[in-house]
C-alpha cells in the first residue's frame, strides 16, 4: 500500500511472515517487522544487518507494485 504521511511517501508489502514500509523510497527510513512473533509491530528489524536479506526481498516486492494510490 502507498501513504502520505506528513508530506512523505510512505510505501508498505505484506507477506504472511513479514510487514516492511519505507519512506521516501528509504531515505527517510524504513521498518521491518516479523509476524506473528511481533504482532505489534515493537521490534523494528530494518537496521539489523541480520535481516539485510530479507530487507532486499522486500524492496523487490515494493518495486514490482503498481504505481497508484
């Protein structure tokens, strides 16, 4: 899903296991969390070089979205 949030563009994919959102394509930041162990979304994972994989296969998700609103 595509969002505004405060004049920045905001972008998020779901998969069953994982939540990521980027801002500003990242350069504002981004948030990677892991479902179900982290149904409140508490430990964002983004920074962990840990997850820098999974991170990248979700850019790829984000990238094949349609460009609408």
């Amino acid at each position: 899903s595509i969002t505004d949030y405060r004049g920045t563009i905001g972008k998020s994919v779901r998969t069953e296991r994982w939540h990521y959102v980027e801002w500003d394509e990242g350069r504002k930041g981004a948030m990677l969390f892991e479902h179900p162990k982290d149904p409140f979304e508490l430990k964002n994972l983004a920074g962990d070089k840990n997850y820098s994989g999974i991170v990248a296969e979700m850019k790829t998700f984000l990238r094949q979205m349609p460009a609408s609103r």
